[in-house]
C-alpha cells in the first residue's frame, strides 16, 4: 500500500504544480488512474489513499475490479477500444467511456443503457495523428458525429479523447493537444456545451495540462509497469 500511496501523493502534486504553471485553476484537472491488468489491491490501495476515478481498458475485467471492490462511491471509465459485441455490458456498469469512435457504438450505448444508471458519460475518441494503427474519428469527422451524439437519449456528450502519436520533446508533445483543444472550441462554437478533453498519460500529461486537458490517464506512474 505504501507504494501505491506515495506515487499517488507525488502524482497529485506534481498535477497541481503543473496545472498552476499553465494559469488554470486549482483542481481543474481530474486525475484517472489507469488500473488495467493491475491486482484488485492495488485500486483497493489507490481507493484507500483517495483516488476515486479508475480507467479499465478491458470491459470484463474492469465490471470483475467493480464488484469486487464492494465500494458504491468509486467511478469507472472504459477507455480501451470498444467492440459492437462489448456495448451492452460496458452501458449496464461503467459511468463513462472514452473511445467512442464511430457512430454505430454511441448509437447501441444509448439503446442499452439502463435508465436506472443515468446518463453515461461519453466523449469521442479522435486519431487525432492519423494513424493506421490507432482507432477514432478524423478530426474532420468529429463535429458531425458529435451533432448526432449529442442527441441520443441516456448519453450525455461530454468531449473529445485521443492518444497522440509518441513525441519526445515537450513542445512536440503540446502540438497535438493544441489541436485537440481548437477541435473542442469548434464545435462548442457551433452550439455544444462540451468540457472534457481526456489526454496526456504518464509520459506526456504535463503537455496535456498545458494545452487543457481536463482528465489525465495515468497508470505506470501510479502502480508500476502491468503485472508489477
């Protein structure tokens, strides 16, 4: 416990310091820790320490992690890549998804989200590099989408997501969140109220902050390497 318990204080201060370096206001950037293919102990440790936010890339295990847990107050995002035959059981458990990218998926979302739960928080996944080996929408593609999105019944819309293409350099790792973030203020200036930009992992959230991301999925910072 001790492990997880510092890596998370060290994290959520250095996620203040840099959210105080790039002029924002305290708190305005959630934390979202990435527990796939980590024990049940470790979320048990990140929960015991605070974390309430945990993103589980695989649906399956993720609803395991969920019941597991017995705790009704943690969230749970789905932010893997989300197959047709996956829809139903991530739209029954989670509170949020990711990687919406395409239609078709936000579509069977709301056709099978119990109306019990709420609304399911969702936000587009954009490939926002083009590239061949990643899933989401092209950044042309995303305001239309987003149009319909908006309007089905037991979502709620919330933004955009993307997992740029490895930069080295932290002025090259702000480009592609610079882009992220004029993609938001476009469409928002066509009549949608959105606010998330989840982007930036543990090698590049620092540039996310900087460009406004408002969630920053962190995992090998906060519990090791997979399997640790």
């Amino acid at each position: 416990m001790i492990k997880v318990t510092e890596n998370l204080r060290k994290i959520q201060d250095l996620l203040a310091l840099e959210t105080q370096s790039a002029g924002r206001p305290a708190g305005s950037v959630q934390l979202l820790a990435v527990s796939k293919r980590q024990p049940l102990q470790a979320v048990l440790d990140a929960a015991g320490a605070g974390q309430r936010h945990f993103g589980e890339n695989f649906a399956q295990e993720g609803i395991d992690k969920m019941l597991a847990t017995g705790r009704n107050d943690l969230v749970w995002h789905f932010i893997g890549h989300l197959q047709s035959n996956k829809t139903r059981i991530v739209a029954e458990h989670y509170q949020w998804v990711h990687t919406v990218d395409r239609l078709k998926i936000a579509q069977r979302l709301s056709e099978q989200r119990p109306a019990a739960k709420g609304e399911l928080n969702v936000c587009l996944q954009v490939n926002i590099d083009n590239e061949d080996s990643k899933s989401g929408l092209a950044a042309d593609e995303v305001a239309a989408v987003a149009t319909k999105v908006a309007t089905l019944p037991g979502l709620k819309l919330r933004g955009l997501m993307c997992i740029p293409a490895i930069r080295t350099s932290a002025t090259e790792q702000r480009e592609p969140f610079a882009r992220m973030r004029q993609l938001l203020d476009s469409i928002n200036e066509h009549g949608l109220e959105l606010d998330t930009l989840s982007m930036g992992m543990t090698a590049d959230y620092a540039a996310a902050v900087q460009e406004g991301a408002t969630i920053v999925r962190i995992g090998t910072a906060l519990f090791g390497a997979r399997g640790e």
